[in-house]
C-alpha cells in the first residue's frame, strides 16, 4: 500500500511537471468546450477566444467581449496569456498585439461587433474594404463599452 | 479445486452468524432505497438522487461485508491452525486461493439474489420496479474484485482482530479517505491537474472504478462533467473497451495471486 | 430492362417539363396578380425562389410544395402578405421577410433545410403551426429554425420544431408572444438577445443542450413552460444571462443536467415553479437581487449553488427537508439550508463534479447539516413550506416481474437449505 501511494505521488509529480510549459493555445473541443462568461457552446469557432493561466489551467470565451469581460472582472495577475481568433486567416494571434475594428454591423456570436487583426495593415484594409468602423488598440477594449450599441 | 471444497466453505459462511446478521441487514436497506425511489419518484431514467442513494448503498455497504467477512474467514483459518492442516495434505495454495475466492464470490451472489428477489417480490404487486440489467452486472463486477481485495488482506493479518482492522481500514480509505484526500489536493492544485489527478486515481481505486463503470454503463457520463468527457468517449471505443476489460481483469487477478505468493511463503516459515 | 429506362425517361421527362413549368407559373402568377389577391396553388410542387414585393395571399393544398436551390420564399417591403399550407423543399431558407409588416405565414412545414424563416426588420407578423424538421447532425453546421432580427410585434404559436441549431433565435427585437411551441434537439430551444418585453407561455422544450437562452433582455415573463431534458454535459433549462425584470413562473423543469443559471440577473422572481430530479435546481451568480419562492424542490441532487452573494431562497418546499412543524402552520419550524459545501466547490471548480452525491459527498453532506452551528449567510430558506409527500400505493401486479422474483427466491432458499 505504501509502495501504491508513493507511485501515486511521483505520478503527479509528473504530470504537473509535463504541463509546465509556455503559454500555447490550446485546441477547443466544439463537444464540450462553452464560454466561461456566457455559457453559450463555442459554435463559431472564427471568433473564440482563449485564456491561458500561469498555473496552465485555460478557459475558453465565444466572443472577445466576453474575454475581455473576465479580464475585467478578475484582473491580469494570474493570466499567463490570451489569445484570439485571427479575422482573415482565423489562426490565434495574442490580444496585447491585435489590432482591432468596431463596426456595429460586424457580427459576432455575441454581437458585440469587434474582430481582430493580427496585424494594424489588415486591420486597416479591412476597414477601407468596408467603408465604415473603427479602429482599436488592445488598451481600448478595457474601457470600450460592450454590447450597448445594439440597444 | 473440487467442488465438495467449495461446498464445504459455502457452508461454513452460510451457517455464520455475522453473514446472517449482513444478509438480513443488506436485503432490508436495499429493498427499502428501491421502494423510495420506486413510490417517491416518477418513472425516470436520468441520475437521480435516489438512484444515486441506490449506487451509494451497494458502494458503501458491499465492500463493507465483503472487506471483514472474506479477509476474517482466511485469517480464522490461518489463526485456528486450519491452514497449517491442510498445508500437510497435497494440496495446491492456489487452489486453497481459488476455493475461498469461489464460495465467498457465490455466498455474495446469493446475498444480492436474495435482496433483487424480494425486491421484485415485492415490486411485482406493486407495479414493476425499474432494475436495470447493468445494476445487476455492477454488483457481480463488485463481488468480484472485493472478494479477491478480502482474501489478500485476509492473507497478510495475523489474526481475525487485525484482518478486521485492515479491513475495515482499506474500506474506509477506498470509500472515503481516498476521495477526500484528492478533493483536498484539488484544493491547492490547479484545475487541470485535480482533472488528471483524478483520471489517474480513478482507475487505481476499485470502488471509484465501480462508480465510474455505473455512469459508463448506463450512459450518463455527462453526471460527471465536461473535464471527462474526452475520458467517457474513450471507454465507448473498442480500444477503450479492450483496457476497460483489462483494468478490470487486473483488479481482481493481481489481489488473488498475491494471495496465493503470500499464503506461499507463510507455509514456509 | 428497356422497359424500365424508357419509363424513367418518361418520368424524367414529365418531371422536368411540369417543374418548368410551374416555376414560371407561380412568380408570373404572382406578377400579374393586383395587389391584395388571393391565389389559391395546386396539389403539385413548384420551384423556387419566389420572390414578393406587394400584398398578397398564397393559400396551398395538402401536397402543394415549393423546392429551391436557394430560398423558397422571398418578401422584400411588403405588408399583409399571407403564405398558407405550404411545404418548403429547399436547400438554404426556406421562407425571407425583410421589411415587411402585418403578415402571417400559417400552416407550413419545412423539411430539411438549412434554415426555415428568417426575418429583419419585420413589424406585426404572425407565424403559426410551422414544422420545421432540420437535417441530421452536429448543430454547429446548421442554421436555426425561426430567426427574427431588429423586428417588432412578433407572435410565434403551435411551431413545431426539431433538430436545428436554435429553435426560435430572436435578436434585437421588441415585443415578442411565442406560446404553444414544441422543440427539441436542437443547441437552444429558445435563444433571445438584446430583445425587450417577451413573453414565453406554454411551450415544451425539451433535449437541447439549453432549453431557454435569455440574454441581454429587459422584460421576460416564463410561464406555463415545460422545459425537460436537457441533460447533456453543459446542458441546463433556463439560462438567464444579463437580464432584468423577468418573471419566472408555473414552469415545469425536470430532468435536466442544471434546471436554471441564473448569471447578473437584476430584479427578477421565480415563484410556483417545480424544480424535479434535476442535477442542480439553481445555480446563481451575480443574482442577489433574485427572490425565488413558492416553488417545489423534488429529487433534484443539488437543491442551489451560487457565489458568495447567493440570492432570496425564502417559502419554498423541499422534499430533502427535515425539520418539523410543531405549530402547524404549514411552515418548518427550522430554516432550510440549500447551501452545501460540496456544491460551492463546484461553482469554484467544475472538475470537482466529478465527485457529485459519491458515497464520500453523501457524508460530508451529512456532516455539513449536523454541524451547522455556523450558519451559513446564503441560500437559507427560513420559512419553508412543508414537502406534501406523494408516496401513494398502488396496488397493481406485474406478473412476469413477480415471477422472476419468485424464482429467484425459490433457487436461493433451496440452496441455503442443502447448505445449512
């Protein structure tokens, strides 16, 4: 019995010592994964969002308001790091060097209307493209106010 | 390994007055969880607190009776000169093993026959109680690996008093201990960890391997929570199925077999 | 052989020529028709899209169905137009409104499409006994049943829906009736967003991963619902999300993995309901301003779990209560405690699910209520009602069962006999 417990501990010494690395993102699974805010199922998997802890658990948001959200209700301490979906090429791309556009007529699962770009070029494009929004740095989305344009 | 050995040890069981005392105690709580939820509760499939207090029961009490009865009944042996005796005949320790393993596995099953058989007496004028197959098969399954836990324990106590501590001990860390001990980890690990942590001591504890089977083979490992569900969808694989198997084969040769090494050496002292 | 060619050429034929035809038919039909027409259509099927700008009524027959490549029906600034007993065969919408007031669409029933009815910006339309049966699989790939967008006065009744991403989606819209709705098996049976003064009545949703979807709403009353069934991982009945002044009563929520999540919900009651073999009844965030009373609490495992501010749990029944009434009136004499330790470490860490109602969470429970000294500061019921226990006996024989059972009963009292 103690030979069992004494295996049981190095086993989770491993294991906490296997899931020590660099903040990845990790891959979602459309089966299980739901919004840590909003509780909706990540359908739309273009517009998700994820948060990468320091002690390597990680969360995952539908939406970027909603990322944005708990980054608001619960601080920056203990994240190791975000991530969002890419607009054009939907690959993630680090929220602190996004660049991001507002336009109330983008749509977004939960409508708030903010798609990211990995870079201030395509953000700028896009904008050209479209002919209306506006333009965001990741500083603006702390005080940017969510969700209110549509009522 | 003949059967007049066998028959022999049954009776032995049968005839002592703590299975009685267990039988009576095991049909009567068991009967009156079924009629609750049967009276209680409309006809549902889904995981319940009753059917939970159903699950509970066989979870705590079983292994209870097993745990003390098994490892006492090989431990009065080896106390009262018995096993000495039959070491001087030509007779194999595996068989001994075997023999134990077979009668107190079909004491128990008789047990359990007994509480499902008055149940559905009882059921029967009362409109059919649901008792489902994979319920029956869950307790077989129990039976199984807790006799063969019993008969090691049994073999490594000196005498009835510290099989019954050992017992009583292994019964309290596997239904309690066990689980307190990884929530209160999970109180200062992060989640993904607590997550395999538990993945990893399920399989290493038989009851929780039971309680996992149960929400296996009745389909409602969604109970359980999203962080298993890449664990359940394994288990319905035939891979999964094949170490299923496998980790459960193991749960019940590998206690038999150190029963037999152990009873091995004692005779050699 | 030859026979069967020719025969299938023929039928190709006579397939092609009618469908051609009739596509010309219904559109020019509708052209030429004066504003305000009624035009009653054949037992036949003819090809979409359909496209209507003015007033008009399309009144089918039993079998009279239009099949599209694209969307079926098309109306486009249009007031009291009227689409009745049609069947929709078609591969993307069925049925399009954009702009377009006082209209109803009755009596339709569409099959495997990617979508059934899609309106934006519409005013004062009534949709009614529409079936709407989507394609099989994952509900990520598909679209919803009924989609309203920046509408108003909308009615939705009698639908009947399955097997879409979410039954009703309604978004950015004021002043929605949906009442006698059957859906099931989709992602959400009910999604609304940003969208004012609802009313949800007598619906029965039941095995979607949420039955009811509110978020971003002012004004909801939920009544008379039957929401059942929604017991997948991640799945719950009601889900509240960013809501104010919703009323929540005489619903039946049973069976599901969490009956209701309530998350910043502002000035909002739950009273009459019955909350019934359940996972978790109510699981609160951010709700402290919630009064939840009068409902029954039956056979769920966790009666309520919540953040630290909990919410108002005050006359409820709960069939896991064990105090006693010795002034007999109605109401326990000790309050009731729905806060359990083991719960609240499941709000914190849903991992810990893992371990719900296990043998060693049964005992800590039990632990928790005799050494409640400490009372716990939320989620205490101090006036509850009385739990009307309905254990009935019924006598009634199930006669294979008694058998087996006498069986059984016979083989082991002959082997214990021979053995002792």
């Amino acid at each position: 019995m103690k030979n069992k417990i004494l295996a049981l501990v190095t086993l989770a010494i491993v294991l906490v010592g296997c899931s020590e690395q660099s903040y990845e993102p990790k891959e979602i699974n459309p089966e299980t994964a739901i919004c840590k805010i909003c509780n909706m199922s990540i359908t739309e998997m273009d517009f998700a969002g994820q948060i990468i802890f320091k002690n390597g658990d990680h969360d995952v948001y539908d939406d970027l308001g909603c990322l944005v959200e708990y980054i608001l209700e619960s601080g920056e301490d203990k994240i190791g790091a975000a991530y969002i979906k890419d607009a054009q090429d939907h690959t993630w791309i680090d929220v602190k060097e996004a660049t991001y556009v507002y336009a109330s007529d983008i749509w977004t699962p939960m409508n708030y209307g903010v798609l990211a770009f990995a870079s201030k070029e395509q953000a700028n494009q896009y904008l050209a493209d479209q002919g209306t929004g506006k333009l965001l740095a990741y500083e603006d989305l702390l005080t940017f106010e969510w969700g209110i344009h549509t009522h | 390994m003949d059967k007049q050995m066998i028959r022999l040890e049954c009776k032995q069981l049968v005839r002592s007055k703590w299975v009685q005392i267990v039988t009576v105690l095991f049909v009567v709580i068991f009967i009156s969880i079924l009629m609750i939820q049967h009276l209680a509760m409309p006809d549902v499939t889904g995981f319940t607190r009753q059917s939970a207090s159903l699950l509970n029961i066989l979870l705590f009490l079983l292994p209870l009776f097993m745990l003390t009865i098994g490892s006492m009944n090989i431990a009065s042996d080896v106390e009262t000169g018995w096993f000495g005796l039959l070491k001087t005949y030509p007779l194999k320790v595996r068989h001994y093993t075997m023999t134990k393993y077979i009668a107190l596995c079909s004491v128990f099953s008789g047990i359990v026959i007994l509480a499902i058989s008055m149940a559905l007496l009882i059921g029967g004028f009362l409109g059919g109680i649901r008792l489902p197959l994979y319920f029956v098969l869950l307790t077989v399954m129990m039976i199984m690996i807790f006799n063969a836990i019993s008969l090691l324990i049994g073999s490594l106590a000196k005498n009835r008093l510290h099989a019954l501590a050992i017992g009583l001990g292994i019964w309290s860390l596997f239904t309690l201990l066990y689980s307190y001990i990884v929530m209160a980890i999970g109180t200062v690990v992060a989640e993904h960890i607590l997550r395999k942590l538990v993945m990893v001591l399920m399989h290493l504890n038989p009851l929780e391997w039971i309680r996992f089977s149960y929400f296996l083979w009745s389909k409602q490992t969604a109970v359980l929570g999203p962080a298993f569900y890449d664990i359940s969808t394994f288990y319905q694989t035939l891979v999964g199925i094949g170490v299923y198997m496998l980790v459960t084969a193991v749960w019940i040769v590998l206690p038999l077999s150190m029963t037999s090494i152990v009873l091995k050496n004692r005779g050699q002292k | 052989m030859k026979r069967f060619l020719y025969l299938s050429c023929f039928l190709l034929f006579l397939g092609f020529g009618q469908t051609a035809f009739a596509s010309n038919d219904l559109q020019s039909l509708i052209d030429e028709s004066p504003a305000g027409a009624t035009i009653y259509l054949e037992n036949k099927s003819y090809d979409g899209p359909i496209m209507i700008t003015k007033p008009i009524t399309l009144i089918g027959k039993e079998k009279t169905s239009i099949q599209s490549e694209s969307i079926g029906v098309q109306v486009v600034e249009a007031a009291n137009v009227h689409l009745q007993s049609l069947q929709f065969d078609v591969l993307k919408t069925a049925i399009e409104l954009k702009n377009v007031k006082k209209s109803t669409i009755t009596n339709v029933a569409i099959d495997n499409s990617n979508e059934g009815i899609r309106m934006f910006n519409a005013e004062n339309i009534h949709v009614n006994g529409i079936m709407i049966k989507g394609k099989s699989g994952h509900f990520a790939t598909k679209k919803n049943g009924i989609g309203v967008y920046d509408s108003r006065d909308i009615e939705i009744t009698g639908t009947n829906i399955e097997n879409v991403q979410d039954g009703l989606y309604i978004e950015n819209t004021m002043d929605i009736f949906a009442q006698k709705n059957i859906i099931k098996s989709g992602r959400y049976g009910i999604h609304l967003m940003y969208s004012d003064d609802i009313t949800l009545t007598e619906n029965e949703i039941s095995k979607n991963v949420t039955g009811l979807m509110v978020m971003m709403v002012d004004g909801i009353t939920i009544t008379h619902n039957q929401i059942q069934k929604q017991n997948e991982l991640n799945s719950n009945g009601l889900f509240l999300y960013d809501v104010k002044n919703a009323t929540v009563a005489k619903n039946e929520l049973a069976e599901n993995t969490v009956a209701s999540i309530l998350q910043n919900v502002q000035i909002s009651k739950i009273t009459n309901n019955l909350f019934c073999i359940n996972g978790t009844a109510i699981q609160a965030t951010k709700a402290s301003e919630v009064v939840v009373t009068n409902n029954t609490f039956m056979g769920n495992i966790l009666t309520a779990r919540s953040d630290s501010t909990g919410f108002h749990l005050t006359g409820n029944s709960y069939d896991d209560y064990d105090g006693k009434d010795y002034d007999g009136d109605g109401i326990g004499d000790t309050p009731y405690t729905a806060v359990k330790s083991f719960g609240q470490w499941m709000v914190r860490k849903p991992v810990y699910q893992y371990f719900i109602e296990s043998p060693s969470v049964v005992m800590l429970n039990l632990m928790d209520q005799q050494g409640n000294n400490s009372a716990p500061v939320v989620l205490v019921d101090t006036k509850p009602k009385l739990f009307q226990s309905s254990i009935k006996l019924k006598f009634k024989l199930h006669v294979p069962q008694l058998i087996l059972g006498l069986i059984c009963l016979i083989f082991i009292v002959v082997v214990g006999r021979k053995l002792s």
